[in-house]
C-alpha cells in the first residue's frame, strides 16, 4: 500500500519536536515497512532548501541542543526509497530556484497534483 | 458474511483548541453505532483527548456553578464512544502515540486506551476500508 502524505502547514512546533512531526512520523511508518512518498506544498516547499540553518535556542540558562534540520530529514526520507515532490508554483512565489533546491527533489505542477495523487492508495493531508 | 467495515483515524489537535476535535468525535460516533471497526491514532496534542485528570469547572461568565454548566470532558466522550463500540458489537481502538503523552506528561489516561506509536497507526492503516487523517493547521 503506497501512501502519499501531504504538507502544506511548515513549522509545526518544529523547534519544540526537533523536527516536523509529519516528516518524522513518515520516517517512523517507513521504518515499519511502510512505503510513502511526501508532497511539500504551500509554505512546506521551504524544507527543501539547501542552506538552512536554525539558530540554537536559548531562554535564559537554558540552551538547547539539536536543533530542527528540516533539509537533513527530508533527504533522510529519500535516502530511504521515498520520493519528494515540491509544488513548483509554491516554490515560485517563494523565489526559490531549482539550485537552492536538495538534489533529487521531484518538482511538479499544481495541475499535476491531482494525477500524482490518483498513483496512490492513500493520499494523507496533514 | 460480509468482511465488517475498519476505518482508521489519525487525530493531532488538542483538545477545548478546535471544532475540528468534534468533527472528528462525530465521525467516530456515527461509525461505532454502526458497529464498524473503528482504530484511532492520538498524535500529538490529541493524546490529551484521553487524559484522565480533566476536570470539570464552574463558569462565572455563563452564572453557573460547575455542576450547572456540565462542561464538556473529552475524556467522558472517548470512554462514551469506547461503551458504545462494545455494544454495538463493533471495536475501537484508541492508541495514543507514547512519545507525544511522555513529553507532555500526560501519562493517565482513561481505561480502554493503549499506548502505542507510528508503527500501531501504519498497521491500522493497513488493515483499514480508509483512513482519514485530521491534523492540526
């Protein structure tokens, strides 16, 4: 059962979670031998630049460690068999170019998001 | 003897945050009095659906004391709707995901919901008619 998962609302509490909680419940299911693949829309399209960079966070005394590295785990995703798909338009009307963009990110059309999600059993929107 | 329906739901918003919590408490009441398999999968702030310390309060703005204004606990609608599954003859299965109630501490949980993780969910899914995924915007 091949499963799509879709992300259009970026930075969920990522700074919290140390991560987006989709990207990471994706790598969890993937780990338990599911097969998915993730379409980034919206502000979404953002987690696969390159160059990003999270300042570490500190309130008072408290520093923390590990900061979110959104770039790091969407190409983790791949790394593991799982395609990425970007909205080519919501990268646009970012100025997001194509080499600011991770290698091997599967660029698509807003009028070919539908026949993308007809090649899936489940289209999850998160 | 036709196979029972399963649907699985993955629930992500707080509860008292969002209508979408009663949407989702709709569809899931609608399916267990139809005696359907039901498989809910609380992640995130949703684990606090089940979280057994909720407390009733009284509400000086609406004049009433906390008897009087029997304020809604969504833990009194999953163990409702849990009741309701058994005596239907259908099944829900309530999982929270144990790493979002360990973060936010919230380790109690009404009786009839089980711990469990991502794993649990893609397994549900799998074995699910459909799967409906309500997440947090």
């Amino acid at each position: 059962m091949r499963t799509l998962n879709v992300i259009g609302t970026a930075y969920r509490a990522t700074l919290e979670e140390q991560d987006d909680p989709v990207i990471w419940i994706t790598r969890a299911m993937q780990g338990a031998g599911g097969e998915f693949d993730v379409l980034l829309q919206g502000n979404a399209v953002n987690y696969v630049t390159t160059g990003q960079h999270v300042p570490a966070l500190a309130f008072g005394a408290r520093r923390q460690s590990h900061a979110p590295a959104l770039g790091d785990d969407v190409e983790a995703l791949m790394s593991k068999g799982s395609t990425v798909y970007v909205v080519a338009e919501d990268l646009d009307s970012r100025g997001v170019h194509m080499d600011e963009v991770i290698p091997g990110i599967s660029r698509i059309g807003r009028d070919s998001v539908p026949r993308v999600f007809q090649s899936y059993d489940r289209v999850w929107r998160w | 003897m036709s196979k029972r329906t399963t649907l699985t739901f993955a629930l992500m918003d707080a509860p008292f945050e969002s209508a979408r919590t009663t949407t989702a408490m709709r569809m899931i009441d609608v399916a267990t009095r139809r005696g359907y398999d039901v498989n809910i999968f609380a992640y995130e702030g949703a684990v606090g659906l089940s979280f057994a310390h909720q407390k009733r309060h009284a509400n000086a703005v609406h004049g009433r004391d906390a008897d009087q204004e029997d304020h809604p606990l969504t833990r009194e609608w999953v163990v409702a709707l849990l009741e309701q599954a058994a005596q239907t003859g259908g099944r829900l299965d309530w999982v929270n995901c144990g790493l979002c109630c360990d973060e936010r501490g919230a380790l109690d949980h009404v009786p009839g919901v089980r711990r469990g993780s991502p794993a649990d969910f893609w397994r549900m899914a799998s074995s699910s008619d459909n799967t409906l995924v309500i997440a947090t915007r």
